[in-house]
C-alpha cells in the first residue's frame, strides 16, 4: 500500500467534511502534511475516477462529488495502489527449484492476501470513516 491511498482518503473526508464549500489543494495539503504537488496529484486521479469535481478560478478548488456511503475504500485502493502488495523478489537462480519458483509461488500468495483486503476494505465507506472522524472530535 503507498501514502496515494491514505492521501486520497484524507483528501476525499476533508471534503466531506464541508460538503457546501470547494477546498484548494494548498488547504488540503496543509491539513495532511505535505506538499501541495503531491495532493495535486491525488486529486487528479480522484476527479479522473468521479470522485470529486473542481472549479477554477476565485472561489475554485474541490468538492466531493458521490454519495459519501457509495465510495468504499476498495474503490480507493484499486485507483491507488492496487498490485502495492505484490512481493518484489530479486533476479533468483532458475537453475534452483526455489529460485525459479519463488516469484510466481509468493505472487500467488500476495495475490490471495490483496483478495482478502478488498473484502475488508468494501466493508468501509467514506461516510464511516467521517462518522468516526466525528466521534474522535
């Protein structure tokens, strides 16, 4: 898993969190402590897959765009890091049953355990994780 799937659910609960107001990228990357290129980048994927919108100019920025309790964040893994738990095995002996098989053996492995996240994080919407946002205040 990389920083673009804990950027892009911080980005996308900032913005539920004010549904009536846009958010720029520089009030965005301030609340989750990095530069502003970064969640440019974000961003980007996010408004590419629908989530949210944006308008330019004065008063533009971003808005949350779905239904807060459609948008799980295996939806957010999948545009952000899908495939970040495959095992990277370095250049093995082929000439060793290990050495050739260990890649194909671990990515097999890897595979199921992305699997097995999925079904976890369908569990979890963008609506709960601001629910509990709201508990912690």
């Amino acid at each position: 898993m990389n920083s673009d799937f804990t950027l892009a659910i911080h980005s996308l609960t900032l913005l539920a969190l004010q549904p009536d107001r846009m958010a720029t990228s520089d009030v965005i990357s301030e609340s989750a402590g990095v530069h502003p290129v970064r969640i440019r980048k974000v961003l980007s994927l996010l408004k590419r897959h629908g989530f949210i919108r944006t308008k330019e100019g004065t008063g533009g920025g971003f808005i949350f765009a779905s239904e807060l309790s459609e948008v799980n964040l295996w939806d957010i893994y999948k545009i952000t890091s899908e495939g970040a738990l495959q095992p990277k095995c370095p250049e093995s002996n082929e000439k060793c049953i290990v050495g050739a098989n260990m890649q194909k053996v671990l990515f097999s492995i890897f595979l199921g355990a992305e699997e097995h996240l999925g079904e976890f994080l369908k569990n979890y919407t963008i609506k709960e994780v601001v629910d509990l946002i709201n508990h912690e205040r």
